[in-house]
C-alpha cells in the first residue's frame, strides 16, 4: 500500500514550520548590531506567525481526514507532524539554531534564512507526491506561494547596499 499523506497533516506540519521560523527570526534579531536588520527580522517573524494563523483558518477549511485520504498521525510508520516540520527546515533541536552565533552580520544571517526558505519550498513541493488521491494538492501551492515571498524580501535586503527593512 503506498503511503499517502492529506493536505491536512501537511497544513498542520506548516504551522509547525512556521513556529519553528518565528523563533529562528527572533533569535536572528537578538544577535545582529544593525538596527535596520533586527526590524528586518522581528518583521519576518510577524509574518511567520500570520502565517502560522492564516494556516490554521485555511486547515479550518479543509474536510477533516478519514481512511481514504490517509493521514499522518494514524499510520505507525510517519513520524507525527511535528518530527516531520521539525526534519523539514528549522529543526527542532533544543537549540535549533546552532548556525546562529553572536557576531554575524545581517548579511550571513539572511543567506542563512533563504537557505532554509528554499528548503521549506523543495519539502511541501516533495509532499505533493503523498498527497492522497482526491486531497486538493492546490493547497499546498498557497503554502508555497506564502513561503516565496519570504524568499523575495529576503533576495531585495540582499541586493541593496544595506540589509533593508520590511515595510
């Protein structure tokens, strides 16, 4: 039987993501001297918890899983929808950010963020594959379109001479 997975486990392994985003964007903010940059990153963690928001009201919207659609929480060989977010992107270590240290510039700290960006678009693209048959894989597209926009603010702060703030 092939594994299969609904839209809605992977709406609640987003929110997770976007938990895990928020606290990395703080913990960036905490360590940068740039003024404009801390904003930059407590304004990205705004965003990961709207996001964090705006999922759970689109999960709201979704049917409930059953048997058929399959589901992570009840098949004993997936981890649960946490270990999945956790293995995702921002990891969920008790110090999740070890590539965070004191003293790196807004600069490295961003390239770090658009990494991580990137590698929360390749994963919900790769769960695609999971969806179950008939489960509205479209949805999933609105998660990457969220996570996109990140990844253009972050690329503008970088092609400008200073890390620019989020308006």
């Amino acid at each position: 039987m092939p594994v299969t997975i609904s839209v809605f486990d992977v709406f609640e392994i987003a929110e997770q993501i976007e938990r895990n985003g928020a606290k990395f964007y703080r913990r960036a903010a905490e360590i940068v001297d740039d003024c404009e940059a801390r904003k930059m990153f407590l304004k990205l963690a705004e965003w990961e918890v709207e996001h964090e928001r705006i999922f759970a009201h689109m999960k709201k919207q979704l049917p409930e899983p059953n048997e058929e659609s399959g589901t992570l929480g009840h098949q004993d060989d997936l981890p649960d929808p946490k270990v999945m977010a956790g293995l995702a992107v921002f990891g969920l270590r008790s110090d999740p950010f070890p590539e965070l240290g004191d003293g790196q510039s807004a600069e490295e700290i961003v390239r770090i963020a658009l990494e991580k960006e990137k590698d929360s678009i390749v994963f919900y693209e790769g769960l695609k594959g999971f969806i179950a048959a008939g489960d509205s894989r479209d949805k999933i597209d609105d998660i990457i379109r969220e996570e996109m926009r990140h990844i253009r603010i972050l690329y503008e702060s970088l092609n400008q001479d200073v890390i620019a703030p989020l308006s």
